[in-house]
C-alpha cells in the first residue's frame, strides 16, 4: 500500500461532459503528479503541483486543468469529454521538486461513450 | 521532443529464464528510474540510478546505467511467475524535471 488514495475507482461519461477526479497524497509528499494511461501504453505526464503551484505541464490540451489543496491532496479536471479521453488516470505522490520515487495510487478508470 | 523508448515491446519466457529489458533516451539523464506494474495494478518504484555507469542488485534484479546516461538495463535472472508484469524505465524531461515514462516491456512468465 503507497497511501495515495484516488477516487472514484471507475466512472463512466458521455462525450461532452465534464469530469473531476481526486487524489490524496502519502502523509508528508507535498508533490503531485497526475498521469494518463491508455491500454497497452505507459503512463503520459499531465501536470504536477507542487505546494499548490503547478510545477511542469506535458502535451494535453488546456481542458485538462488541475489544483492542489493546502493539505496536499489534488483533483484533476476534464473539460469536454472526448472519446480519446477513456484511459486510466494515475495519480502519484512524492517528496519536493525532484520526481525522486513516484507513489502511485489504484487510478480512476475513465470510460467516454 | 525527448522521448524515451524500451524494447522489447513484449517478452514471453518460460520460468526459470532470464529476461531483459533496455531503455534508451533521447537526451542524457540526470537519474533513470524503474517501475514495475503487476496486470490490473498501479506502477510500482523498483530502483533510482543516478550515477554514469552504476549498476544496482535487488535480488534476482540487476540494473544498469549507461556510461554516457542516456540507456539503462533491467536484468532478470531465473524468472519465476511472480515476475509477471510491465516493467517501465522513466527519467527526467530536462526542461521541467518531471519524469516522462517509456512505453514498457510486458513480460509474461510460462510456468
């Protein structure tokens, strides 16, 4: 067990909607960093905060925003649902700035119909 | 942009077998790391590498890192069931720090 918890486990939406995914960190990580994972692929960098700022954005477009809560806990956001968009979303917690030892939670499996 | 790539893609061995798995970036890396993710689970941190050339055991694990940090090496001896899993090589994007994950080497273990 990593302590990163992610909810919910599963969801299921239509193309168009909207979307808000959580996280909680492992006690004492003040970092988070949010992953896609399509079928078959490895985990694709979204964006990470860090102490509530965000700390580095890959390649997804801006519908995918983000926030971090002084506790350190985080909810990722998904504007306009597109079919492209089922995957499983990983979350992961660590220590500072570094991306020294990624803590990974269960993840929300998204389904877009 | 910086890529990091592994190969093979998929390896199916039989148990008792060794297995290898090679990552390859695009840029020199400050660190590489390795995770492992069980079928149906989350990646799992099995080891950071940081310096040219260092090579690290865990067990039946051996890790490698490149003398010119840009490639890495998994190395299982006398695979066993339990070993079943995608294995997955990750290092830092240089521009930002965050780790930028390679597309994994799926190893399936025949008993």
């Amino acid at each position: 067990e990593t302590g990163v918890t992610q909810s919910p486990t599963h969801l299921i939406k239509t193309r168009g909607q909207q979307v808000t995914l959580r996280c909680s960190s492992q006690s004492g990580h003040n970092t988070v960093s949010w992953y896609q994972q399509a079928l078959g692929q490895g985990p694709q960098f979204i964006f990470q905060y860090y102490r509530e700022e965000e700390n580095g954005r890959g390649n997804f477009p801006p519908r995918f925003s983000g926030l971090q809560f002084p506790n350190y806990s985080s909810e990722l956001n998904v504007n306009a649902l597109e079919l492209d968009d089922s995957a499983l979303y990983l979350c992961a917690s660590s220590l500072g700035r570094r991306n020294e030892k990624l803590f990974f939670g269960s993840g929300t499996q998204l389904s877009v119909l | 942009g910086q890529q990091v790539m592994q190969i093979p893609q998929y390896q199916h061995v039989q148990e008792g077998e060794d297995f290898t798995t090679y990552c390859n970036s695009s840029t020199t890396l400050s660190n590489i790391q390795w995770y492992k993710q069980r079928p149906g689970g989350h990646p799992v941190f099995l080891i950071q590498l940081v310096k040219s050339g260092e090579v690290k055991k865990q067990k039946r694990l051996t890790f490698q890192f490149g003398e010119a940090k840009k490639n890495s090496s998994l190395h299982i001896t006398a695979t066993q069931t339990t070993d079943v899993g995608t294995y997955f090589c990750a290092g830092p994007i240089r521009s930002q720090g965050n780790l930028i994950f390679g597309k994994g080497t799926k190893l399936s273990v025949k008993p």
